[in-house]
C-alpha cells in the first residue's frame, strides 16, 4: 500500500497548498439518485397547465401531477398521474401511471402509458422536465399509430370526429363500447 | 495447510516495475498480506471465484457480503455450492466450503448474510480494500459512494470492481478521490432492453412481447395486490402459460418456460470462464495492491472473448462534474445565531458561483426547495429557523442551483455565539 500512501501524501500537499486543512467527513451520505432528482426537481419549468403536488413533503421520489390542457381533444379535463421515482434514478426512468380510467389511445384502462422517453428510449441525458412535457404532449396530440387502447385508436384513425365526440363524453363520466370511464371535469 | 512457496518469487525483490524499489521491504508484504483485512461484495458467480483466489494467494482475514441464496441454477459455476445447499446463504456457504477445504487455521473468513446497505458507512472503514463482484448497477452506485464518502487524512479504501456480462468483462481499480470512480463512468452502460409498450400490447413480433405482455399487463390486472415472486413455481408457471397463449393466438415461436423466466427476471447469461479470468484480473490487484510488488491497473481494463480474446487497458479520466467524486464536500463557516434564511444568503454571494434560487437538502430533510412551488410552501417555514437547529452534527448539506453544473455538497462549521451579537446589544 506504499503507493497509494504515495498519492495521499501528494493530494495532501496539493489541499495545504490550496489552504484547505479541514478534512473531516460528514456523518451521512446522499445518494446520487437524490443529488440528481433534487436537481432535476428544483429545475422543473412546466407551464401552468400542468400542476405537482406531494402528498409526502419529506419525499420527492414519488409524487402526483395534474395535466389540464387548454386545447386539443382533452382540453379541461383534469388528468391525475402519480409519479414514482426509484433509487437508481436517472440509470432507470420514472415510473408513471395514470390514475384516471380515461379513453384515449395510447393509454390503457390500467393506466399504462406508451411513450416512448419512458421505456425504451428513456436515457439519463433526459430531464424530469422534458418527461413531463412528453406526458403532456400526449394529451395534446394522441397518437393513433401506437395504440395501447387499440378501439380508440381505430376510431381516432378512421373518424376524428367521433373519437372528438367519445372523448368529450368519455370525460364527462361516461359509458364508451361499454366501458365507464371517469368524470375528470370535476377539480 | 498449504505453504506460500508459489507466491514468495513474486514478493522476494521488487518488481521491474516497482514505483517505489527504496521503500520496498519483502517482509512488510508478506505482514501485509497475513493481516490485510478484505472485504468480498457478492458470493456469487465471481464471489466464489474471488474468495478462492483470495485464500489461495494468502490472505488470513477474508470478510464476504452476500444477500443472495443459493439457488438450483448457480451451481454449474458457483463452485462452492452444492445441491444439499440450496436455499441456503451464498455468503455463509461460501466462507465454510472455503475454510473446509483450504485447512488453515490461521484463515478467517467472516460472512455476513444480509444487504451492504444494511452496515453503516463506519463499518467499511476497517478494511483495506474492497473488491466486488456485483450483479447490480444499484449496489455498484451505493459502495462507490459509500467508499468515497470515507475518504479523509487517514483512510481512502480502493474499490476493485469486477463485472461480466455473457463472454465480456472488465476489471477496475478505483482509489476514491484519486482516479475515476463508477459513478464518472455511468454513460457506458448500455441500457436494459426494453420494449415499447404499444408493441407489447398490439403488435407482437418476438417470443419475449409475449412474456413482456403476461408480466407488464396481464400480472397486474389479475393480481393487482401481489408482486410476482420468480422462485414460485406457480407463478413462473402462470406467467409461462399466458405468454404461450398469447404466442399461439399470434403464431410466434420460442416462448419457453426458461426464456419466461430469463425475461421476467432480466437474466444475463453468466459463463464461468469469464468469471475466471475477471475475477483472477481482480484477485491479481488486490495481491499488488496489497504486497507493492508491482504497480496498480491504470484503471480501466476491458475484456472480450466474443471472438478470440481481446484486452485493453485505459485510464478512464475522472469527470469533473461527477456528481459522487467530482464533489467533494466544501467547508463554509456559519454563525451559530444564523437563520436558514442567512446562511442561503451567505451562500450565494460569497461563493465563486453566484446562485440564482439555491436549494438545500441533507440526507434525512429538505431544508429548503426555491421550486416547484409547492415544495418551497412546505419548506419555507424552514428559513428562519436556526440552521444549527436543523442541522445533526457533521451533516452534509447539498446545494442545487441552475447555475451550478450538478451540485454542490457544503459542510457546516459553526463559529460565534448563539446569539445575534447586535441583538445582545440592544
């Protein structure tokens, strides 16, 4: 272990030079997850339509969000989603579902929600900012391409008309090809 | 008992490549080796192999960490295992199948049955170094961390990180603080396959959107309150036959019992002759390392043996802005009298980054968070609390900020008196 005393005593030299002697380490440790999540957190720049709440102030690893477009087919619903972070952020995504049984095409009746930044191209370059905003697009844009409520998805290709009308009725807490879906005009 | 008559040519005289041959003393490495305490992360696949390395090179006092049983499928290269120890701990089998055979009484080797998370940051203290044979990206993170969070006058222990994944390894030497840790070399994993969840549910193409449908949507819609459990039978087979139905309905083959059970459980094929030589590139530091006798990896080795073998050894630069060793805890003194609320503004004049909305956290609260709005409503009652209230001793202090690359981690000093000076004097 001569070597490694070799480097400590030229690091040592190099903090005196430096003026710091006060070497003492903390108590505790934050993990990495947290040092990034409270970056990405703290940085969040969201517009107005699209509200957090944490349901546990001490805990920012899992919280919920509330998306209420202006415009497109879902505008002024209320859309809960709960967000979970783990602590191998950001090697693995957040985990969101969506809590309200809604009829859209790329969201299921559990609440399954295929975007693509959450799955399979999610990277750690991404940021909780950029996740959300692709929550939100999705809302504003359904895609009929890649369906995860495949009925839906058929009617938005075929008659974007009814599907505007499904949606509008859908939201309402209504009966679509006989599934209830929830009423999210309520706050 | 067997003698060190293989090894005593290599400790005997300095090596060709000695850093320091003035200083180098073939008794003191033969002391070092009889009492370096070693500590073994993982019994597993490469664990067996360390810990047989390890003993067989020299070393007395061994402790292993494991928080694996052993199960039916280790046993064609966990060597140290046997039928009758199925279900048993990895660690505990281990360090007795060891002792068994190598026949020293003055080897010991200590195992602890159990999560490395489960010991605190103190306890890894006492060792000199720290080689690991890990299967999880999470536990590399947490030693990595945990290692460099120990750093001080006295101590720095070097993490030898052993991985192998099919016919690839690599082996690494990290000296925490000194070259790049895992956490500066994150970007070079490659991440776990997934697949999109529109294809699972609509179009299927491979045997493995099958299973992924049974485990991603057809699990929890008919177990909503119970987490799969890969080592029930009935679960494995439940899984196997949905994802077989669904195979047929679809015409795709290959879905097996075991590709359902390697996709649930995200298996990677494990073969033993890479463990071997990784954990034989591991074993060798830890034996330099430890005797002097010749220099260090310089840092990074990796291996291949898809076609032929290849080897190539680098050394990975350290990042700047790691967010692990690349931070390193600043001292800033504070009043004893100050406000949160004082020492935020302290923080961003004084320092040579001038903060816009700083955010400040410890390990156990949030002591302040300038956003999302919500957050700083719950936390701004903080800010005129005393700071040496919300602090425990030693605590660290993380400081986020746009204008700040990653984070900053500040460590208190209290100075002064407890009471507003000019308060006293009114």
């Amino acid at each position: 272990m001569l070597k490694l005393r070799q480097l400590k005593e030229k690091q040592k030299a190099q903090a005196a030079a430096e003026g710091h002697n006060n070497s003492s380490t903390p108590t505790t440790s934050i993990s990495a997850a947290q040092l990034r999540l409270q970056k990405d957190i703290t940085e969040l720049d969201l517009p107005h339509t699209i509200k957090v709440q944490f349901p546990d102030p001490s805990n920012f690893f899992t919280f919920n969000l509330t998306i209420t477009p202006q415009q497109g087919y879902y505008r002024s619903g209320h859309f809960h989603f709960k967000v979970d972070i783990n602590n191998n952020f950001p090697i693995d995504p957040p985990k969101i579902k969506c809590l309200n049984k809604i009829y859209h095409p790329n969201i299921d009746l559990e609440g399954n929600i295929c975007l693509n930044i959450l799955r399979e191209d999610w990277s750690p370059v991404l940021s909780l900012s950029q996740v959300l905003m692709g929550l939100n697009f999705l809302l504003l844009e359904p895609n009929a391409n890649d369906p995860l409520n495949k009925q839906a998805a058929n009617v938005l290709a075929k008659d974007p008309r009814q599907f505007e009308r499904n949606v509008y009725n859908s939201m309402r807490g209504g009966y679509i090809d006989s599934v209830y879906f929830d009423n999210v005009m309520k706050k | 008992m067997r003698d060190l008559s293989s090894i005593l040519p290599l400790v005997e005289t300095a090596g060709p490549f000695n850093e320091v041959p003035e200083e180098y003393d073939p008794h003191d490495s033969l002391l070092s080796l009889a009492t370096t305490k070693i500590l073994v992360i993982g019994a597993g696949g490469l664990g067996c192999e360390i810990l047989k390395n390890l003993a067989l090179t020299g070393f007395k006092d061994i402790h292993v960490i494991d928080m694996d049983t052993i199960e039916l499928s280790n046993l064609n290269r966990q060597f140290l295992f046997r039928p009758e120890d199925i279900g048993k701990s990895k660690a505990e089998v281990a360090a007795r199948a060891i002792i068994a055979r190598i026949g020293d009484d003055n080897l010991k080797i200590t195992p602890y049955f159990g999560k490395i998370q489960d010991k605190p940051r103190e306890y890894y203290r006492q060792f000199s170094v720290v080689i690991s044979g890990l299967d999880s990206i999470e536990a590399r993170r947490w030693i990595n961390a945990t290692l460099m969070a120990l750093v001080d006058e006295e101590t720095l222990v070097p993490l030898i990180d052993g991985g192998t994944e099919g016919l690839r390894g690599q082996s690494r030497v990290i000296l925490p603080t000194i070259s790049s840790c895992f956490e500066c070399s994150l970007d070079l994993l490659s991440p776990k396959v997934t697949y999109p969840v529109c294809t699972i549910a609509n179009t299927p193409r491979l045997p493995e959107h099958c299973i992924e449908w049974a485990n991603q949507l057809q699990w929890p819609r008919h177990f909503p309150d119970r987490k799969f459990d890969a080592d029930n039978p009935d679960d494995v087979d439940w899984m196997y036959q949905m994802a077989k139905t669904r195979a047929d309905e679809f015409k795709i083959e290959g879905v097996t019992r075991s590709l359902t059970l390697g996709v649930v459980k995200n298996i990677i094929p494990a073969i033993a002759s890479t463990n071997a030589v990784i954990a034989a590139s591991c074993c060798n530091e830890a034996f330099k390392f430890v005797t002097n006798s010749n220099p260090l990896l310089n840092n990074y080795m990796m291996y291949s043996g898809d076609e032929s073998i290849f080897t190539y050894t680098y050394p990975y630069a350290k990042k700047d802005n790691c967010p692990v060793c690349g931070n390193m805890p600043k001292w800033v003194k504070a009043e004893r009298w100050w406000t949160l609320d004082q020492f935020i503004e302290e923080l961003s004049t004084k320092q040579e980054v001038q903060m816009t909305r700083p955010s400040l956290t410890t390990s156990s609260r949030y002591l302040y968070l300038s956003n999302p709005e919500e957050l700083e409503k719950l936390t701004r009652t903080n800010l005129s609390k005393k700071l040496s209230d919300l602090l425990a001793p030693g605590e660290e202090i993380v400081v986020t900020d746009p204008k700040l690359p990653i984070s900053m981690k500040v460590l208190v000093e209290f100075v002064g008196s407890e009471v507003d000076p000019e308060f006293i004097n009114k």
